[in-house]
C-alpha cells in the first residue's frame, strides 16, 4: 500500500485586511490572490509538485481550484481513462486509472508513481473539504 499526503498549510502569517478585499472583483480573482496556499502532493515519498530548484515539495497553488480539479479527476475515471490536473504556473499531473489503482506522472519531473485509487479518492475529497472550509473562514 502507498503512503499518500495530499494536504494544504494555509500561511497563518498572511492575513489580507478587511479594506483591501476587493468584494467587486471578479471570484477568479479572488481565487488566485487571496487563496493561493502552499499545498503538497507525495506518493511513497514522491513529492508529485516539486520542480527542481524552485518547489522542494510545498508549492503555492490556488487551493480550491487545484482541490477541485484533483478530487473531480480522481473519483470520475473509469478504467482505461486518463486525465490531467493542470498547475496554475506550469506544469500538469497526468492520472490514468487500471483497474483499482491510479498512475500519476507529472510534466516537470521524471517521476511516476502508483497508488490506490480508494486510498487517492480518501485523501483528494480530505484536501477539499479543507479548500472549502479555508475560502469560507
């Protein structure tokens, strides 16, 4: 069985001001300003966001969208089917479901890695609920 984290770490020290919440803007741009939040990925120790020499493992990504994206893919591929999960400064994870399990390979590294779709579909509906109840607070 693969080790799985799929998790978000919201920076407790950034915190926008009420006066400066444009509440006019359009919601995609609230999106990526406001709730762009470190969020890591690793399989087995894989860390599937790293891109060399700029993201070790935690990489900012706008949390809901990416959330969204992750647990949409996750829980909707049949057997046989890919998808993609694109990264809002570059890059894309490919999914690809055979049978009970879930290939991921990402576009910035040589990495691939297979893990239990159950155990994905768990810990991409975790991650959000977190998205959902972090944009709400």
């Amino acid at each position: 069985m693969a080790m799985i984290e799929l998790s978000m770490r919201p920076d407790l020290d950034y915190d926008v001001e009420a006066d400066e919440v444009p509440e006019s803007a359009p919601a995609a741009a609230i999106e990526h300003t406001y709730f762009v939040v470190p969020v890591r990925l690793t399989v087995d120790g894989q860390a599937l966001l790293a891109y060399r020499g700029v993201y070790a493992d935690w990489r900012p990504l706008p949390v809901l969208g990416f959330a969204i994206q992750m647990r949409g893919i996750v829980t909707g591929l049949k057997d046989g089917q890919s998808g993609t999960v694109t990264l809002e400064d570059g890059g894309f994870l490919s999914i690809t479901r055979h049978g009970d399990n879930l290939v991921f390979a990402t576009s910035l590294e040589s990495i691939t890695v297979t893990a239990l779709r159950d155990d994905l579909v768990i810990a991409a509906e975790r991650l959000a609920q977190q998205a959902c109840e972090y944009v709400r607070s």
